[in-house]
C-alpha cells in the first residue's frame, strides 16, 4: 500500500533522526515521506539534506515560519498522489506496525475516512512513562466541535478524505489535527484504534503535548471561556466549504454554533439542540453551566 507521511519541521534536530528512521523502518507498506520545514534556524535542514540524498522517497522543502497547523495544511492542500496519508510530529518513535495498522482499519472504507489511535508518552530519553498509555475519546458530530481532540502524530486517512481536504482551505482554525477530524466527521467517518502504536516524546520544546491530562469538565469550560470564538470559526469554516456533504439536522447544528452568541434567540437554540442534548451526562451539565453564564 502507498502511504504520504507529511511531516512539518521546526529546530527539530535532537530527535528527527530517530523519528525518521522510525518512518523508513515501518513494515509491510511502500513509504513516502513529504517534509515541509518551518524556518529552522538548527542543524534540521543538514539532516534533511542527508535523507534527501540517502533516501529517493525523502522529499522537503524549505518554507517560512508559519506556525505547526499552517505549515501542516500547507502539506495536506498538496498534490501529492498516495492511497493513505499520515501526519508526523518531528520527535516522536513509531512502532514497526504504525502505518500498516492504521491500513488495516482503513482498507474496508469506500468513503472519506480518518483513522486515529492510543499513543504512549515517552520522555526526551525515550523511556516510557509510568501511566503513560492515553486512549483519545471516541468522535462525533455531537462533541468533535466541543473541544474532543484528536492527536494529529497518531491521524492517518484515505485518499478520499485527502481529495476532500484539498477542496477548500480554512480561512482561520485552531490546530490541523482538530480540522481533520470535524471534517472526517462531517463528510465521512472515522475509526479509533485503542492499541498504541507510537511513543509520544514529551520534552521542553513541545509545541502541544499531554504532560498532564486535562479533565473532561475543563475541556468545554476552555472552549466557552476562552476559545469560543475558534470553535464559531470552525464552524463557519465547515458550513463554508463542505456544505454540499451536509445532513439538514449537521447544517442545522453548525449554524447554531457559527452564531449563538449573536442572540438570545441563537443561545437558546444552542442550549436544547441535539448537538448538546447527545453529550454524555457530566458534559451535558458542564455544557449547559457555560452557555448559560457566556457573556454576549
């Protein structure tokens, strides 16, 4: 099977040689590896080089500082023919199994679809940590958009999902990882594996890590509190470009989403839509305190 690994790149040069090689070594599958690098100012570029070299299936470009999710979506709106792609964080360890597991979930699938699985946490040595097995929430459309992540290293997805991505290019998002997923969710499916088949590096220089979990509650309290406004653009974003994939009752949602704080009328809406109402019982309740006591 042939398989894009789209690998974003930044000061990376403590670690990017095991991941690498973690990539090269995967089994049972025809590897290309895509890397787009961030504006390194480290020995990243050299290595790059080196692979370039060694390596005829090693491509990367050198781009300007844009930041980890516009660097990725640069690579995710590229014509680049595979029948998988994976995304690739610059300092992890994939196991052997990574790639051609996430196949085997996703052969049976004649429609846009996401596989995303478990990882394990490893420190800067790469020694396991103690507890450190974390197993992502199941998604959907009643919480993708209410702050249930998706950890973009464990994201791989067919080319019928890519064909999707590449029709239209979010004006503003938060994370590339968090737009996969509600797209994935949107317009096709996704699948969750609950075996870890990477270890997650943790170290200083993480740009987004797990180094401690957040609690469920604290998640949708982050998403009215704070970022709201990122969640509304996800949203429009959605209703913007894939609203010829939509169901009535998901144009409905996201609509209500785009808008809620633009009226009362809008915020009750929200308050008893299905969207909410399908939240398990203790994010429901959670939910529910934060609309309320959002300010307009």
């Amino acid at each position: 099977m042939q398989i894009a690994v789209l690998m974003s790149t930044y000061n990376g040069s403590n670690f990017i040689r095991e991941q690498i090689d973690s990539i090269i070594n995967q089994e049972n599958v025809e590897v290309s590896l895509y890397i787009r690098d961030d504006g390194s100012t480290d020995g990243t570029i050299h290595i790059l080089e080196e692979y370039q070299k060694q390596f005829e299936f090693v491509h990367y470009i050198r781009g300007k500082n844009l930041g980890p999710a516009l660097s990725f979506l640069e690579l995710i709106q590229m014509d680049i023919e595979a029948e998988y792609y994976a995304l690739s964080d610059q300092d992890d360890i994939w196991l052997p199994d990574k790639l051609a597991s996430a196949i085997e979930k996703l052969k049976y699938y004649n429609e846009p679809a996401m596989y995303y699985s478990a990882l394990q946490l490893i420190d800067q040595n790469g020694t396991l940590l103690k507890d450190g097995q974390i197993i992502p929430d199941e998604i959907n459309q009643h919480n993708v958009l209410y702050g249930f992540f998706v950890t973009g290293c464990t994201v791989v997805y067919n080319c019928m999902l890519a064909d999707v991505l590449r029709k239209y290019k979010p004006k503003e998002f938060y994370m590339h990882d968090a737009w996969i997923a509600c797209v994935a969710v949107f317009t096709g499916k996704t699948v969750l594996d609950k075996t870890a088949h990477i270890m997650y590096r943790q170290h200083a220089n993480n740009v987004v890590g797990m180094k401690k979990k957040r609690k469920l509650r604290k998640k949708i309290d982050d998403f009215f509190r704070k970022n709201a406004h990122r969640h509304e653009n996800l949203a429009c974003n959605l209703l913007q470009g894939y609203a010829q994939y939509l169901e009535y009752n998901q144009k409905t949602e996201l609509e209500l989403m785009s808008c809620y704080r633009k009226s009362v009328k809008n915020w009750l809406a929200l308050y008893t839509c299905s969207t909410v109402n399908k939240l398990p019982a203790n994010l429901k309740k959670s939910c529910k305190r934060m609309i309320v006591f959002r300010t307009f």
